[in-house]
C-alpha cells in the first residue's frame, strides 16, 4: 500500500512544490493548511484566506484531497504572548522558530496522524538523514534558501516521520519552473517575508498595539543626539529609521545598546568596537541528537539566518553553552538564535541570552 504522507501546505510555491515531487514519489498526498492568525492587514485582506484560495487551486491541479485546520488559539498561547513579552524585556525575538516546534511541528503533527498519516510533509528547505537508528536534521543542499536556522528547536522524535521534499533541491528557480510546467497557480507568487502575524503593515504600529511606546533619548558618548519613537523598536546594529542627523564623514548611525529600564538608546557612529563581540551565552539550548560531554567541542555556528557560518568553540557551562568564535562578531542581538553545527548536521540551538 502506497504510504500516506500529509504535506503542510502554506498557499506558496515551496510548500507546492513539495506536494507535488511527493505525487511523483507514489505516495498517498493529503494537503493540510494551517489558519495560524485571524486578523486583516492595513488593506483589509485577509492574506489568509487568499492563501487558502491558492491552496485550493493548487490541491485541484495536483489532484489531492485537502484540509484547513485552525491553530491559532495554540498560536496565541505558545507563539504571540511569548513574543511581546521577550519584546517588553527589551529583546528581539524570533518567532518562526517557536512556530515550527510549538505549531508546524507540534499539533500539525498530531493532526496529521487523525488523518490517517504515516509521514508529514513541508516545503522547508531542509533534509533528514538516518544513520545507525537516529535521525539527523540537515542542511538543505541550496545554502543561500537553508531554513535549518528556524528549525533548531526540533527534537528527534518530531523529524522521526518528516520528509524534505526540497532537501536536494540547489536553486529556487528549479522550484518555480517546475511548478510552471505543473500548472501550478503559485509559480510565480512573490515568496513571503517577516513576521506572518505582521505581513505588510509597518512593524512600529502593529507593535504599539501590544506594547505601550514613550518617546526618549538617544544617547552618543553621554551626550544626547536625537529621540527615540519608542525604545522596543529598536535592535543592536540597527541603522534605519534612527532619524539622526548630522552624519559626519559619511558615517552612519548605529544602534549599540539599549536601557529598557531608563528608556535610552545608545549609538554610535561608524563600526564601533562596541558592536563586536567574541562570545556570548545561549540559554533554553535544544541538542536535537542529544547532550554531548561538557569538555567543550569545535563547531560551525549562525547567529541569524543566512549568515556566513562561523567557526566556534562550544561549551556547556552550568547548564547554559557558551560559545567563544574564531572572528569576533558583528551585532550579537539577545533573543536571537545561535544554531550550531556539525557540517551538515544540525547540533541545536539556544537563545542568546
């Protein structure tokens, strides 16, 4: 009997295309959307509903039984207040990543096992291995579209049952043509971007929705240069939407600090040394294979999505790792993941604390 697998289907070209090199592999596909959020945009669309119509379209050209399935009171609960409050801390936090262990990862796993489901499936760029009765997450073979940085919280046991359609896959232009020559009505939709929460409208609004904002000072040196929207806007290394003036010798504003407490932002001018560091401390670390010997290890190390690796020396001290890198790095934000890795193989990753 063909094995069934039950694809997360999102209404982009990706999660498509997934579902479709998985017909052409003989399996059993069903399409599962997941309805994450129920709120318009500053255009009044719901960009939900037109990514449903999208996967009804593409479910129909694939010849595919589909289902929609509404998460977002999990989503509010183990996402959304998770992120305004490391906000309200004066952090900035990464919410896709908690969205793939505590959503994509998480109920659509058991969902999917209602619907009679041997394996799930997404459009991540991603792979999996076995190897003498583990399972491995690993990077994708297109590095520039690797999506491993979100999935670091994962366990073992939730990518037991889990393919990588895209996993092989080394560039995004394959995907779109393939889709194209399937028909398929999302080969040429624009790939999203940022918060799915956020979408199109300005951050800074939707933010002061949750958080309130009072205006302070920015501070340069102990004096003070400009003033602040709002002190939660704002992260390490930023340098747009300061609104400073007075640039000298074609230097740009950045942002080195923040006092949530005080409600002051501290910049500087140029690449100042305060923006670089050495080290840094994670906490809440996930070891996806399980937790090596505390003497410490060499590894590959991201500290944001798309970022060249970095070569590191990890080790785990009083429960937390700490890692010390081989160059010093640029704007290590708290809030953050640092990911680590072994090659190919994902180690883990923790919040930079």
């Amino acid at each position: 009997m063909k094995k069934r697998v039950v694809v997360g289907l999102s209404g982009g070209v990706d999660s498509s295309v997934a579902a479709l090199l998985l017909k052409e592999q003989d399996y059993e596909v069903i399409g599962l959307f997941m309805r994450n959020w129920h709120e318009t945009g500053d255009n009044g669309v719901c960009t939900a509903e037109e990514d449903y119509s999208d996967v009804k379209r593409v479910c129909s050209t694939l010849d595919i039984p589909f289902y929609s399935v509404d998460f977002s009171d999990e989503y509010n609960d183990r996402v959304f207040k998770h992120f305004v409050e490391e906000y309200k801390k004066g952090r900035t936090p990464n919410p896709d990543v908690l969205c793939n262990k505590e959503i994509k990862f998480g109920p659509f796993i058991e969902h999917a096992k209602k619907l009679g489901a041997d394996m799930i499936a997404t459009g991540h760029y991603a792979g999996t291995v076995r190897k003498d009765g583990h399972t491995y997450l690993i990077r994708a073979a297109d590095e520039d579209k690797d999506q491993t940085y979100f999935l670091n919280q994962l366990t073992e046991k939730q990518i037991e049952n889990v393919i990588f359609p895209l996993q092989d896959i080394k560039d995004k232009t394959l995907v779109r043509e393939k889709a194209k020559k399937a028909g398929l009505i999302t080969h040429d939709k624009k790939d999203s971007t940022g918060i799915c929460f956020i979408g199109e409208r300005r951050f800074r609004g939707f933010l002061s929705r949750y958080i309130p904002m009072q205006e302070g000072d920015i501070i340069c040196d102990g004096k003070i240069v400009g003033t602040h929207k709002g002190i939660y806007y704002y992260t390490l290394g930023q340098r747009k939407g300061l609104g400073i003036g007075g640039d000298t010798d074609g230097q740009r504003w950045f942002v080195t600090g923040k006092d949530v407490t005080k409600n002051i932002l501290y910049v500087s001018q140029g690449e100042d040394d305060r923006l670089y560091s050495e080290q840094l401390v994670t906490e809440d670390f996930n070891f996806i294979n399980g937790k090596p010997d505390n003497s410490g290890f060499d590894c590959l190390v991201r500290i944001r999505h798309r970022q060249f690796l970095q070569k590191a020396f990890a080790k785990i001290v009083n429960g937390m790792v700490e890692l010390k890198f081989e160059k010093p790095q640029r704007a290590i934000t708290s809030g953050q993941y640092a990911v680590l890795y072994n090659d190919k193989t994902v180690i883990g990753g923790g919040v930079i604390k």
